[in-house]
C-alpha cells in the first residue's frame, strides 16, 4: 500500500494485519484519484470507515483538507502510524460512522469518502447516503463516493442520484450527487 502521488508519491504506508480492514487497492485508489484530480486540491474530505488511511492520506498529498473517522481504535492507531510517516495533521476522530455524520456540521465537505465493511448489512451501507443527505454535512456540489464490493447493487438513496459507477477489481465506486444539482457538473 503506498500514495499513488501528490507531495508524498512513493511513499509506502503501513497496511491492517489480518483480513478485518480491506484497504482500497492502489490501481482503484490511482482510479478513483485519476477521475478526482481536477477537484481535490483545496477540497475538504472526508474518509469514513477509514481503515488504514489510505484514501484520506492520498487525498492529503493531492492537497485537500482531511478529516479521517473510524470506530475501531486499532485502525485509529493504524492511521496515527500512518500519519506519522507523512509529518502532517489531519483530523483523526474515533467515532461511529453514522454518530459522526449525524453530528456533523452542515456544508462541511466537498467530497465524501465511504468504504464501509463487507460485513454490514445492506440496509445499514444503503442508509449512509440518507443520512449524509438529512445531515446536510455534503456542499452544494460536493459528492458522495461509496466504494461497495463488486456485484452488490447500489444504494437507492432519496436525497441523491446515481452520477456514475465505476468497477476496479472486486470494487464499485458509486457517485453521488444532490439531486438538485445542475448535471454540469466536473465529477
């Protein structure tokens, strides 16, 4: 596992032991990142269910503002390490994805990151977007990227619309957009 590229390309990262935290694959990353490019830099995102910090720390060295969150206190450490090998700070929070979403300010990020765990329940990952929308934590032409194992079908989420659905691997990212927005957009 390693940044792709920005201020800290090459740069190899720490990776989960065992199979609990599955971190997003460097050619989906480089994927995701490549689509990002031309709106990362000064963004504020935010990787829930974080894992590793790998998506967040590369949206880090392309030059967004990062806030990391994730429940487990074994890959908050896992981040911290992470963080340490870059000399940065971003906002590392233990939290509860849908507690943090909940209490989050509104209009606080411009794109929002969510791999939530195999292992949950359709209806729980489909409700994410929900509650992003209801929290109002996602600007005005911002986006929701949710990476979901591949083959599974797409959240149907109320408040947003589907923009795109890209495959890398065993992976599907999803984007999503306010429905009220202009289809203009460069995500």
């Amino acid at each position: 596992m390693r940044i792709i590229s920005g201020k800290h390309r090459g740069r190899k990262l720490f990776s989960p032991p065992g199979t609990a935290v599955r971190p997003t694959s460097d050619m989906a990353k480089e994927a995701l990142f490549n689509i990002l490019q031309t709106v990362i830099f000064g963004a504020d995102f935010l990787d829930l269910f974080a894992g590793s910090g790998g998506v967040g720390l590369e949206a880090l060295s392309r030059g967004a503002r990062v806030t990391l969150v994730d429940s487990s206190p074994d890959s908050i450490a896992l981040i911290k390490k992470n963080v340490a090998l870059l000399k940065e700070e971003p906002a590392i929070i233990l939290a509860d994805a849908a507690r943090f979403i909940r209490n989050a300010a509104p209009d606080s990020f411009d794109i929002i990151f969510l791999d939530p765990p195999y292992e949950i329940s359709a209806d729980e990952r489909d409700g994410l977007p929900d509650k992003i929308y209801k929290s109002g934590a996602l600007r005005q032409g911002g986006a929701v990227i949710m990476e979901i194992k591949r083959g599974l079908p797409p959240p149907e989420p109320s408040g947003f619309e589907i923009t795109d659905i890209r495959e890398y691997g065993n992976s599907s990212f999803i984007f999503l957009r306010y429905k009220s927005q202009e289809e203009d957009s460069s995500l």
